[in-house]
C-alpha cells in the first residue's frame, strides 16, 4: 500500500489574498513577491515565521493594501513648518504691529499739527522779512524804476535774516522770469518758487510752489498771498501802480508808472 506524500501547504497573498502554494516565489494573481510563509505541519493554526524579508518589502497581514507615497506629504510638511513659524513670531509680529501704529501716530501728529504750526511760522517770518526789505527799497526817479540783481538781493537776505526767523541761509535764484528761493527752515532745506505778473497795477505771484522736506512742511499759496499782500501795501506807500515786471539774466526789474 503506498502512501502518498502531503502537498505544500495553501499560503495567503498578502497583497491580492488569493490562496497559493507554499513554494510559489510569486503571486499567480497580482506578481507579488512570495518568501517561505506556509502553515507549521504542527500547528496549522499558527504561522510559521517569515525567514526573510521579501524583495518588495515586509509581508503584510490579508486584506492590506500596499503603502504608496502620500502626495500631499510636502504640502502638509510646508504648512507644518509654516505654522511653527507663525506661533514661533506671534511676539514680532506684534511688535512690528506696534511700531507701525507709533509710526503712523507719529505722521499723523506731524501732518496735522506740527505742519501747521511750522508752516504759520515760517509764513510769519516771511512777513516780517519782505516788509523789512520793500521798506528799503525806493524807485529811481529818473526811470521810475527799480532794478536788483541775485548778488545783491542775496547780500540784504543774509544781512537781515534775523528779520525772517525761523528761516534762515535763503539765498535767490533769478530766470526765465521766475523768482526761486533756497532756504533752511530747522535744519531741514526747501525751495519756495514762483513767477510773477502785474495786474490791475499790482504785484501777482504765479504758480508758487515749494519743493524739497523743509518745502513740504509749508503752504506755497499761503507764502504766496503773504507776499502778495506787503508788495500791496510797499506799492500804496509808493503811490504809483506798477505798469511792469521783468525777471531775466539774474536781474529783476519793476516799473511804476506815472
């Protein structure tokens, strides 16, 4: 009588499930890599252990699916990472929020009540200055005329510039008939410029402007209408109308007529 010898003993794909013979070296159903993992003759109930490990990797228990790379990975890593940077600089950011306010105040502070009281008193200084000046000045009675050049004009400017405070080192440029003054107003440099006209035989400024960080701190239309107003009144003291106004090649030249 013979006996015949056991077959090999059913193995489970870890991947696909299917049930294969224990000598299989691969999977029948889905090509999975197979080690020797077939039951104990012993004890079918317990596994034997796995003698290696299988070129695809570790053997999975039934029903597993294999482990593929997560694509969002990098995405969650970043916002990992970013989130401990924001907790990490919560306290900077609020001290730069801080700073921002306190620099913001400050500009406001600036704008709307230390550019009010520089520009009053500068327009204050110009006032008392070109008063100064014009009370000086006399038409020549031969011409009915008078006539300055820049060196000159620059001369009376540094002479009396006590009369201007707080502006100070104003110095003039004459062409192309307009008038333009650099000046210093605490510590801060501008240039306050303007052309000039005649109407109804008065003194009129054109276009004034003022440029430069000291000339940000005035008002140009302000400057302008004082100016305006002490030539009217050097002009009734004269009792003539100016008839002309001429600025060119440094020089500036009024005329009265009769």
């Amino acid at each position: 009588m013979s006996v015949s010898k056991p077959g090999p003993a059913p193995v489970q794909c870890p991947r696909c499930g299917e049930m294969l013979n224990e000598d299989d070296l691969y999977c029948r159903f889905c090509g999975q890599p197979m080690v020797a993992t077939g039951f104990d003759q012993e004890n079918e109930d317990s596994p034997r252990p796995a003698t290696g490990t299988p070129i695809g990797g570790p053997i999975r228990a039934a029903g597993d699916r294999p482990t593929l790379n997560d694509p969002l990975a990098p995405k969650r890593a970043n916002q990992s990472a970013l989130s401990k940077v924001r907790t990490g600089s919560l306290g900077c950011t609020a001290l730069i929020g801080i700073g921002l306010g306190v620099l913001i105040a400050l500009a406001l502070i600036t704008f709307f009540i230390i550019r009010p009281a520089i520009s009053d008193a500068a327009n204050s200084g110009v006032r008392d200055g070109i008063a100064r000046e014009l009370s000086l000045a006399k038409p020549d009675p031969a011409t009915n005329a008078i006539t300055l050049d820049e060196t000159t004009i620059n001369e009376y400017l540094a002479a009396d510039e006590a009369w201007f405070d707080p502006l100070h080192d104003m110095k003039i440029s004459l062409n192309d008939n307009q008038a333009s003054v650099d000046f210093g107003l605490y510590g801060m440099s501008g240039t306050f410029a303007a052309g000039m006209t005649v109407q109804d035989g008065l003194i009129r400024l054109v276009s004034p402007h003022a440029s430069g960080t000291a000339g940000r701190l005035i008002d140009a239309d302000q400057i302008a209408k004082t100016i305006e107003t002490e030539l009217r009144t050097w002009i009734q003291a004269i009792g003539r109308p100016v008839s002309n106004v001429a600025i060119q090649d440094g020089t500036i030249t009024i005329t009265f007529g009769s």
